[in-house]
C-alpha cells in the first residue's frame, strides 16, 4: 500500500481533538506520514508573533500523543501565521498532502467561503470533516464523517 501524507487542522476546539482521534483510529495506517498544522493570527510586534507560534506548538504538541496509536507513523509539527483557510490551503500544497483532515465546529473556516466547503476545490487532495457527537462519553469519540468532494463537475 502506499503510505499517506495527512495533514490534520489543529484548533483549540474538541472537534480538532475528535478530528485527529477518528483519523488515528479509523484512517491513517501504519507508515503514514502525520502534518499536525496549527495556524496562528497574524501579529504586528515581534513578541506577540513569538508568543502565539509558541502556544501554536504546544498546542500542536499535545496533540501528538493522540498519534501514539499509529505504529511507525511519522509525525512532524507545522505552524505558521496567517489568514486560516489560506495558509491551510498553501500548508497543503507545499505539505504535498494526499488528505487533508479537519475538525468541524461552528466557527470552522470551511463554512466561512460563500457557499460552504466552496474554499476547498482547489486542495488537490481529500478533505475529511469530522463532526464530534455532543454524545460522547467516557472518553470516546463518537462522531460523524463528511468526505468534502473536491472535484468540479464539467
């Protein structure tokens, strides 16, 4: 089989954290390799960038161990600043990913183009959204999958 490269969104929000945990347990395979992206907000002074690539990361980091459960997955760290959908879309590109894995949630920048998952036509790659159930207990993840189609019909 030929190994993935998966970029998960990684937000401060549960759905992110339900986005990876499905991914992990139902998608990605053994030697894949794992882009854990966090965008963070533009910043003007220097220590106000520094501060927020900082929790960017350590947020990203704790993320990680939820790819713990992937053997010889290979996982790396991304962040960068920016406009979300944006930077995700040039994230993706310059990633070369093959799929591309997001949490949905209220504010999920796949609702924010004019018509909703309109901004991901042109990734180039499958996108996953991933709903978490409000109905989740005891730890476990129970949400629902959404295979957002990238393709434009002629």
């Amino acid at each position: 089989m030929e190994r993935q490269r998966v970029v998960v969104v990684v937000e401060d929000a549960p759905a992110s954290r339900a986005a990876l945990q499905w991914a992990v347990r139902n998608f990605i395979r053994a030697g894949d390799s794992i882009a854990l992206l966090h965008v963070c907000a533009p910043a003007r002074s220097k220590r106000r960038r520094r501060r927020l690539r900082l929790r960017g990361f350590q947020l990203a980091l704790a993320f990680r161990d939820l790819c713990d459960g992937v053997a010889e997955a290979m996982v790396e760290i991304v962040v960068r600043e920016g406009e979300l959908a944006a930077t995700v879309a040039a994230a993706v590109g310059q990633l070369r990913a093959s799929t591309l894995v997001v949490g949905l949630h209220d504010k999920s920048f796949l609702y924010g183009s004019p018509g909703p998952y309109e901004g991901v036509s042109g990734l180039g790659c499958r996108v996953l959204a991933v709903r978490q159930h409000a109905t989740a207990r005891h730890g476990a993840v129970e949400a629902e999958l959404t295979q957002v189609e990238t393709i434009r019909l002629q």
